[in-house]
C-alpha cells in the first residue's frame, strides 16, 4: 500500500494523522484535568473565613459574651464586669496550671473586653457560659460539661482535666469598642 508522500518535506499523511490525533488527547486530557484541578482550591467562603474579622463591641453589654468564629474556629468575646475583672486580678498566678497574669491575657486600657478561642484545651470541645443562663462553672469564666473543666473570666483552667488556658487569639483594637480578629 502506498502513502501519499509531500516530496519537498517528506511527511507522510501518517504523520499528519499521529500529530492531528496527539493533538485532540492533549486537549481531551485538559479538558479532564482542569476541572478536577480547580474544584482543589478552596471555595469562597473558606477564604472569606481566614480574612481577619472587625467586631463591634458596643452592643456587647457588660457582663454578656458572644461566640463567632474565626478561621473555623469560635472565638468567646466577653465584656467582663468589674467584678469578674477583680476576681480575675485577685487570683494567686503561682497556684495555676498555666501561669498567666490577666493583664497577659487583655489588652492595657480595654481589661473589661476578653477575647479567646472558644475551644477547651482538653478534647476541643465549645464550654458553656457565653449564653444567658448557661453554667459559667466554679469561677465565673466558662465550663465545660464533658470532661468537668472550669476556666475562669480570665479563660484560664481552673479546675479539671484541661492543660492549658484558653488561648488568645491575635486581635488589635482599632476603636474604643471595636477590634479587628486576625
């Protein structure tokens, strides 16, 4: 069988049909590849929540705590009354399982405002105490019913099998009565 051969190149119609049809897989396997590639990349609302979040605390009445999330994550906002906040300064740092001033844990000039992850340090679980008439536990802080630990208005462990505070999550002020999480 004889193929039409192009005398001043010398391809074939062979190659031109190899070329034409690598040519269609290539485009056939992008075809298959991009969407599997783009539906990898994070929807809009995973990136939206790692974007630093602004909090306005002025409807935030003292004594009330609210709970929102960051990054997935709750985030306890609390206006503390003055008499949670000397409770908080009254307690010997020497004697916690995580040593921690209150001052440590606040920023200077707003300590009635506390800002921490809503998660306890022992299994990951959200405390009670942010909700009008939940158990704020044995310190007046947060409790958390699973395991029996007891944070204080600081968030630090007080009591029970949790290790560690409740850590403080980056956030600035960025007006009297409002902050910027992240």
């Amino acid at each position: 069988m004889a193929h039409a051969t192009d005398t001043s190149t010398g391809t074939t119609r062979r190659d031109f049909l190899m070329l034409a049809t690598g040519a269609a897989g290539a485009v056939g396997i992008g075809a298959l590849v991009v969407p599997l590639v783009s539906q990898m990349a994070p929807d809009a609302q995973t990136v939206a929540a790692g974007a630093p979040v602004d909090v306005d605390l002025a409807p935030i009445a003292e004594g009330q705590a609210i709970k929102l999330f960051w990054r997935g994550k709750p985030i306890f906002v609390r206006h503390r009354t003055k008499k949670e906040i000397d409770e908080a300064l009254a307690v010997d740092v020497a004697t916690l399982r995580d040593p921690q001033t209150d001052q440590q844990r606040t920023k200077a000039g707003h300590e009635q405002y506390l800002v921490v992850f809503g998660n306890c340090t022992h299994l990951g679980c959200i405390p009670l105490g942010t909700a009008p008439g939940e158990s704020k536990g044995d310190f007046d802080g947060w409790f958390c019913p699973c395991h029996g630990s007891h944070y204080d208005s600081s968030g630090r462990i007080r009591k029970g099998p949790a290790p560690l505070n409740l850590p403080v999550p980056p956030y600035a002020f960025t007006a009297d009565t409002k902050i910027k999480i992240g």
